[in-house]
C-alpha cells in the first residue's frame, strides 16, 4: 500500500470467504478489515470514503472474469487498482454436524460451476441455490435455511459445520487473481515487472476498431494478458472493453499507447499499474 499506517479495506464477505483469505496476503494487525455482501458494496465503500481500499475478486482460471467486478471498475466514481493478489482455491462439502438430508446446497455461481460434476455425481437430486458467496452459503446452513454448502474449509471452522468432503473442485490447481481497488491519486512506482489496467471505450460505428487498438500495442512491443468485452449499457451492440498489459503506465511503450488510443478511442479508462504477483 501507499504507506505502512494502518488502513480500512472492505472485502466481499462474510467473513470466510476466499476474500478474505486473500486479504490477509496484503494486509496486517492493526488494520481494519470489514465485510460487503457483495461487490458493488464493497467498491462503493471506498467511493463513499468508508475504506481506504477494497478487494474483490476479478478472474478465476477455471469459471473466467468476475462480470460485476469488470462492470464497476468501468463505470460510476473512478476507483483505480494499486495491486493484485491471487489465491489457489479449494472447495469443501459441509452441512451442520450429524445432518442427513441433503435437499439444498447453497454456493456462490462461480464455485458451483467448479464442482459441477462432483455435484452431479453425488446430489443428483439435490437443489443448487446460488449464494452472494460461498461463505455466505455456509451462513445459511448453520442457520438453518440450506441444507449444505460449498466453501472453504475456513467457513466451515467459522459457522461450526461439519466438513463431509475435501477439495471437490472438479479441476485442481484452480486460481482466483483479486484486484485492490483504491481512489484514483497514488500509483505505485514501476517494480520493473507491473501490469497496467484500462477500460477502452469505442465508437460503435468504428469498424475495425478492436484491430486498431491491437496494433497499437503490437507497434510498441506492448503484450496484453487479458481482454475482455462489456456491453455499455448505453444501447444494444455498444461495447467496451477491458484490457490488462505487461508493463507500468510510466514506462514509455505502455504510456505512448495510451496515448496513441485517446486519439482512436471515444474514451479511455486508466485503472491503474501496480506489481503483478508471482505465483509460486
């Protein structure tokens, strides 16, 4: 972070949630950690100047992009990305101690889709219920509402269930990358290995658009590690988009395609730069 005072994040919570396990990667003691129901709560924490920062996730290997996360980065108040960390994500099978009935299995939509098949094969019969998150899903069990839930092994320690099955994720090594959302104003300095985050907006009757802006960066030897299409929400076909490169704003090729795409673009988004993390 910006400096080693103590800071307010909001994270996407209950507590339990891979988030907040995420969370404590970047942050210490003496720091105040407080959970959002969802993504747009804790993003609009930072907006309202609740929290100094936000984390919420923004892409899993397995399911893809986190689509609200995208949503909110692109439009309403600015908020800019000051780093990233990502988790490895394992999912357990628990219900409260001694239960029988398996009738509804609450989880959030993206960990269902990683235990789809372990799902099919052993609830066939069972309702799925989605969940803001998985934590929250382990909530309602130990209160009675659902049945079973699909989460962490931590949800299960904090609402006193009852672990049935380990890491049923239907693909190991699975990884969730989750993005620090702050107010724009500070950028970290250039690590010599950074990533730069944009929402590039085009015109709708542009043809040939999306290819100008990758030659763009292919003219400045700029690598992208991620693109993903959004609708506007302005009308049907209107579409933005949201890029990632290798590189820091400050750095001269990343900098002069920016540049470059203000003068093709309707508008550009600056998100942030900030460190990648290596993963081990």
């Amino acid at each position: 972070m910006s400096n080693p005072e103590s800071h307010t994040f909001a994270y996407l919570g209950p507590v339990g949630t891979f988030t907040e396990a995420a969370l404590k990667k970047i942050t210490c003691d003496t720091d105040k950690k407080i959970p959002y129901a969802n993504v747009t709560a804790a993003l609009d924490a930072v907006r309202k100047g609740d929290a100094d920062y936000a984390l919420v996730p923004i892409e899993n290997s397995v399911e893809g992009v986190v689509a609200r996360t995208l949503d909110e980065l692109a439009s309403g108040d600015q908020l800019t990305i000051c780093a990233e960390v990502t988790l490895p994500v394992t999912f357990a099978f628990m219900t409260k101690p001694g239960a029988t009935a398996i009738k509804r299995i609450g989880t959030h939509p993206h960990a269902e889709s990683q235990c789809r098949e372990h799902i099919a094969k052993n609830y066939p019969h069972a309702e799925v219920v989605p969940t803001a998150s998985t934590s929250a899903a382990a909530e309602a069990v130990a209160k009675g509402e659902l049945d079973a839930a699909i989460a962490s092994s931590t949800a299960a320690e904090h609402f006193g269930l009852e672990i049935r099955e380990e890491d049923i994720g239907d693909n190991s090594g699975a990884v969730t990358r989750f993005i620090c959302a702050q107010k724009p104003g500070w950028i970290p300095d250039p690590t010599g290995d950074d990533r730069t985050s944009m929402a590039v907006f085009i015109d709708i009757d542009h043809a040939g658009a999306l290819l100008e802006i990758l030659q763009v960066f292919a003219k400045n030897d700029v690598n992208l590690t991620f693109i993903q299409s959004r609708p506007t929400g302005r009308e049907l076909g209107h579409y933005h988009f949201i890029i990632d490169v290798e590189g820091h704003i400050n750095d001269d090729p990343v900098g002069k395609s920016v540049e470059e795409l203000r003068e093709i673009c309707d508008d550009i988004r600056f998100l942030g730069s900030y460190p990648r993390e290596v993963r081990s």
